[in-house]
C-alpha cells in the first residue's frame, strides 16, 4: 500500500557479515512537524540491527542553527532531531558530532553524548595495544564527557543543520526559552556543493539554452526585473521577479516572489529597500474591532520581533523572514509555523479527558485560532531593532489612537545581531592595501 503509515519491506545486505537481512521502510508524520521516512534494519544472522530517520519533506528556505546552554540534568533530556546532514558541537570539550555519525537520528541531549562516548570506549583495549597514548588521551576525553553528562558545569549544545530539518525541543513553548537560541541562515556555497545543489544548478545551466535576460520594464516606479534564481524545494532553476513598492506613510520596500515552473513552489519575501534606521521601533496595535484590525496592512521586516501578550507569544527576530501581508495573513503565518517546528508539543496527551488542552503550545495556537476568527481582541507588539517595519494607521493622516510607535536606542546585542559592529564604513580598503 501506499501513503502515510505505509510499510515496505526490501532484502539488503548486512555490514556486519555480508549476509541478507531485511530493510522497512515506513513513511510517517510528526504531528504538526514534517514528514518522515523511519528506517529500520535487522539481520537474522548475526542479528546486528540499525534504524535511522531521514525528513520525507524538501529543504528549508535557510539553514538553521540551535544554541542552547545546558545547566542540569532536565537539559539533557531535551528532544533533538539530528538530519544526515546536521552536526553537533559541544565547545567546552572540543567536541564535533560530524554529520556522517549518528546521521538520521532522534534521541535525546544525554543519549547523543552517551552514544558518542559508548562508540569511544568500545574500542579501547584493541587501541591500547596498538596506540596506547591515543588510547590515553581518549580516557581523558571519556572523563569529559561523563563530566558533561553530570552537568557539573553549564556547557554549549550547537546542532547546525544547512537544509534547516533539525529541532532542538524547546520545553518553554510557547513561550521564549533563555537557554535556547536559534539562528536562520543564509546556506554558504560549501553547504549548497554538500547538499548537491550547486550540480543541480550547473545541470540546469548546461541543459538550457536559452540565457535568462533581467527584463526592466515600464518606468522606473513601476519596473519588475526577472532574473535567475534556485528553488528552495527542489534546487532546481526557477525565476525571481522583484519590484519596488511605496507604502504611503512608510518607506519604499523590495516585493520578491519566486516561481518555479518544475515542481510548482511559489514563494515570496519582503526586504526594506533602505538602511537601518538610526534607532530601533517598538510597535503596539491594541485590538478595538476585529473586522478592522485584522485587516490592517503590516511589513514585518526579517529583524523584527512579534509579541502577543495576552497568549504569551514572542517570536524571535528571522522568524517568518520578511513579510508584507494583513495582520489577518501574519497571524495566519505565525500559527502555521508554531504547528510546524514543535513536533513535542502535540499530539494523543495534547488534550485532557474533558476535551481541553493540556499544553501550552496547543492552547497558544488555539488562541490564535480566536484571534483569527476574531473571537478575541488582544495587543499585539512588533519590535524592530532595524525600524523597518510598518503598521498601517488606519485614520492617516491623522493619528491612530490604538497604535503605539515608541522609538528606542539599540543594546550592544542588537547592534552584534543587525552586523553593525562589523561594519566598517571608513577606510574600509586600507586594511586590504596593507594586506
């Protein structure tokens, strides 16, 4: 049979002793994360046995890298969804779990170390009679580790993934956890040549023989540019169309939307066509009239936090990336994409005998259902540190009693995260000269 819970069996042959075991393959869905293929092995002979999961989805838009400070024994037992191409870090002991071991795997923070020290120790004494320093340094490293596992001291647990298919379980949701940092990056051109997009790229490029021209046209206030871009599904060609907007009362802002015309995926994206404003903006639009308020227009730039409050809701600064849509549309968004990155917070103990929920990651995205249906008003606060977002004032030109624009002065730590600090604005080519 076919479809999700569908079960296939294959004859593979076993690393072990080269004789045949048996392969399942089974395709399945975290509820509310992503699909996935389980994949589990077993020999009959020698009865060695393997399993591993590999996502069934396509890749993220962006890399995703998660930064959490372990301080007791509860961190260890955080959930963690390692991809075949994500790799774990621990700084403090030079530790790298590269993304050829353990590749494919969930288990917890504790049974990925424990895994890691198990495969270390199991060849000591055959390393011991060959290489005995090497086997001395790595009883040291063994001590380390089982220093980590005790939680003697607060340690580092980075999981990096470039295709974004990891999760490293945040047991706060919905609210923001203060241990647990997560960054979405730009994959670099190492991490397209290891996940084979770059080939895929250069075969598009061999196979068309047409070359892709920019067309400009109309003036230059109404001009859309067309130029070659890669889909972020299937890697393949795809085009990206770009054009300049005026929003009244605002700034002008840059509307991307990509197509590709061989698997289908459209998406799109919104950047500020200027600079960082000189100071940060802190947004609040109290909720009067739902018909209303859900339809105002908002841009939310890809720097900017979005707070909720009354359902205790804070959306780190990246999420969602750039958006220009109603307040309607992004509350659409943020719902979809709490369902999609907490895979441990749903599912058969979600809700208590009496029909309610029990957790609240599903309480915070039925509030979200309120809101939407315009079942419940609440505040809902955009914070910018780069200025760059926008809250259509419903009574321009004059005043809008129920929205809030205060305007603050950035910390350190929004200056690092905007790139501020690095940026050298004077004399820049004096240091490659004396290079």
């Amino acid at each position: 049979s076919s479809g999700i819970n569908a079960e296939y069996g294959i004859a593979s042959i076993c690393m072990e002793c080269y004789e045949e075991g048996a392969t399942r393959l089974m395709l399945t869905k975290i509820p509310y994360f992503k699909e996935i293929i389980i994949s589990s092995f077993k020999c009959e002979h020698c009865h060695n046995t393997n399993n591993s999961v590999q996502p069934a989805s396509s890749y993220g838009e962006k890399g995703v890298r998660y930064i959490l400070t372990v301080t007791d024994m509860a961190d260890l037992n955080r959930q963690v969804i390692k991809s075949e191409t994500a790799t774990i870090m621990v700084p403090e002991v030079e530790l790298e779990i590269p993304r050829e071991s353990q590749k494919g795997s969930s288990s917890t923070i504790e049974g990925f170390l424990t895994k890691t020290r198990d495969s270390i120790l199991e060849k000591q004494d055959e390393r011991r009679e060959v290489q005995p320093e090497l086997a001395d340094q790595l009883d040291s490293f063994i001590k380390r580790l089982n220093t980590l596992l005790q939680v003697d001291t607060p340690f580092t647990f980075i999981l990096e993934d470039p295709t974004g298919n990891s999760f490293l379980e945040n047991p706060n949701a919905p609210k923001p956890d203060p241990l647990l940092k997560t960054e979405h990056y730009t994959r670099s051109v190492e991490d397209e040549d290891l996940l084979g997009i770059t080939a895929i790229r250069d075969e598009n490029k061999e196979n068309d023989d047409v070359t892709e021209v920019t067309a400009v046209t109309q003036n230059e206030h109404t001009e859309v540019m067309t130029f070659e871009a890669m889909c972020n599904a299937c890697g393949k060609e795809a085009k990206c169309n770009m054009k300049e907007v005026s929003i009244p009362f605002f700034k002008n802002i840059l509307l991307m939307a990509n197509v590709c015309d061989h698997c289908g995926c459209k998406d799109s994206e919104v950047k500020s066509a200027g600079g960082i404003n000189e100071k940060g903006q802190r947004i609040e639009l109290t909720m009067t009239d739902a018909m209303m308020d859900l339809s105002r227009d908002i841009l939310k730039s890809e720097t900017a936090r979005v707070e909720i409050p009354a359902l205790e809701l804070s959306m780190t600064s990246g999420s969602l990336g750039g958006r220009f849509t109603t307040i309607e549309g992004l509350l659409e968004q943020i719902k979809d994409q709490l369902e999609s990155i907490s895979p441990f917070s749903f599912g058969d103990s979600s809700r208590a005998e009496d029909g309610t929920s029990s957790n609240k990651m599903l309480s915070l995205v039925e509030g979200l259902a309120d809101v939407i249906a315009g079942n419940r008003l609440v505040k809902i606060i955009v914070d910018d540190a780069a200025g760059n977002s926008y809250v259509q004032n419903v009574y321009a030109p004059d005043e809008d009693p129920y929205l809030k624009i205060i305007e603050y002065v950035r910390t350190e730590e929004d200056d690092d995260d905007l790139g501020i600090k690095e940026m050298k604005t004077e004399n820049y080519g004096e240091e490659d000269q004396a290079s």
